[in-house]
C-alpha cells in the first residue's frame, strides 16, 4: 500500500515577502518528511525560489494584485511544487534558458539554475492562470 | 536578512560584511547599498562572511557580482568567505565559484584582500 504523500499549500499576494513564506513552507515539510536529503531539500528549495522570483518580477509594476498558489506534495520517491499566479501570460522556454555568457552578468540565471536542479521544471498557460511545475526524482 | 560590518582583525582597512539569513531580493537592494556606502566611505578592500547566509539565489549571486563591480571601480574587491553548503552548490552551478573565490575563513580572505 502505498503511503498518501504529504501535502502543504499557501495563498499569498506576489509580492518579494512570498520568497520567505514558500521557504517556511518548504521548511514545514522537510520537518514531516526526514527521509529528504539535504542534497534533495536544497535544490528543490532553490527551482522554487528561482520561479516564485520570476513571477514576482513579472507580475510587478502592475496595478492590480496578482495572487499566487503553491501546493507542495512530498511522495515517496519524489517530491512536486505546483505553483499558480494570476498575472498575464509569459513567454517563457526552459529548454533554450541558460547561463550567460557574461561572467559579471547581474541577472539571468534564474531559469538555467531551476532547469539545472530539479527533473522537471515547465510552464503553462491555464485559463486565466499561470502555472509552474516543479518536480524532483528523490535519491533513494 | 540581517547585515552588520565589522573590520578586519589583521587588517583594519577591509571591511567585513556579515550576512545573516536568506539572500534573495527580498534583501539584495540592502546589500547592494551597504556595499556603496561602504567604498563610498573609503573601504574598498571588502569581505563578505556568509558563514550564516542560510540560502542565496540568482538575485543574491546578482548582488554580490555587483558588490564585487563596485568596490573593483573603486580599486579594491571583495572576496566571500565560509560559505555554507547550499551556497557552495549554488556557486559550483553557475561557475561563479572561479569569479567569486569563496575563502575557508575570514582570516584568509582578509589577508589576501
């Protein structure tokens, strides 16, 4: 029989103090599931925060609020993160994002970092909703 | 995030920052203008502890890559020091562990600021 995996959520506004709440979250399941690696927390930790980041800065400067989900589900072998924000559609391709070329770039390495430490990291358009997925394969 | 700026024990010219918490952009623009007030006060030979820096992102790697651009105008570096394992992963992926050099200890990286 296969144990029911453990389940978190939150609803917040995207605004930068979401990055701290989905840490706590994060925090909240390590906590119930210490089988996880460090290895494993770690870089589920840092896809989250690296999307989460990237729906913060495309949904700012817009006057109305957008709200995010995010539903966390720890498995026996896995462990996912779906989020959702209300905000306009983006164009986003995991499989082109990579590192710049530029030593000293400040910025673009978001989505190449995601991509880089979790099995799945995608994007798509539902409704009137974005959603992300984040999936990582656990070490046994 | 919590910031406080101690000097160097053998040197007392270089600035240390310690950086306790999570680095993210949440707390980046407040270490972006430590950094400038700190060159702009004359110390532009700087050390970043993050023996306590529980977590970094891109934004955090951004702001430290501009900290570095800063006090390197101004003559100087920075140099990071005792960095924790998930800033060691985060520095391995993205290459910056070549430009940023984290240092075992203060000392060290004081000594060769």
């Amino acid at each position: 029989m296969r144990p029911e995996p453990l389940r978190l959520a939150l609803d917040a506004p995207a605004r930068p103090e979401v990055l701290d709440a989905l840490h706590d979250l994060l925090g909240r399941a390590w906590a119930q599931c210490p089988a996880v690696t460090g290895t494993d927390r770690m870089s589920v930790e840092l896809a989250v925060a690296e999307i989460a980041a990237n729906i913060v800065e495309h949904t700012a400067g817009t006057d109305e609020q957008i709200d995010m989900t995010a539903g966390v589900a720890v498995h026996s072998d896995r462990v996912e993160v779906d989020l959702s924000d209300s905000g306009d559609p983006v164009s986003v391709d995991f499989a082109a994002a990579s590192l710049p070329d530029d030593e000293l770039a400040e910025s673009g390495r978001g989505l190449a970092l995601a991509r880089a430490v979790v099995d799945e990291v995608s994007y798509a358009r539902d409704g009137e909703l974005n959603r992300w997925r984040i999936m990582r394969r656990l070490v046994p | 995030m919590e910031f406080h700026t101690t000097e160097g024990v053998e040197d007392e010219a270089v600035a240390i920052i310690h950086l306790k918490g999570r680095l993210t952009m949440v707390s980046t623009a407040e270490l972006r203008a430590l950094v400038t007030d700190t060159v702009g006060d004359g110390r532009n030979r700087i050390v970043v502890d993050l023996s306590d820096t529980d977590f970094i992102d891109s934004s955090g790697l951004g702001a430290l890559i501009a900290g570095l651009k800063t006090a390197r105008q101004a003559g100087g570096d920075l140099r990071i020091a005792c960095p924790t394992e998930q800033v060691e992963m985060i520095l391995k992926l993205t290459n910056l562990d070549r430009v940023l050099r984290p240092y075992d200890t203060v000392e060290g990286a004081v000594g060769a600021a």
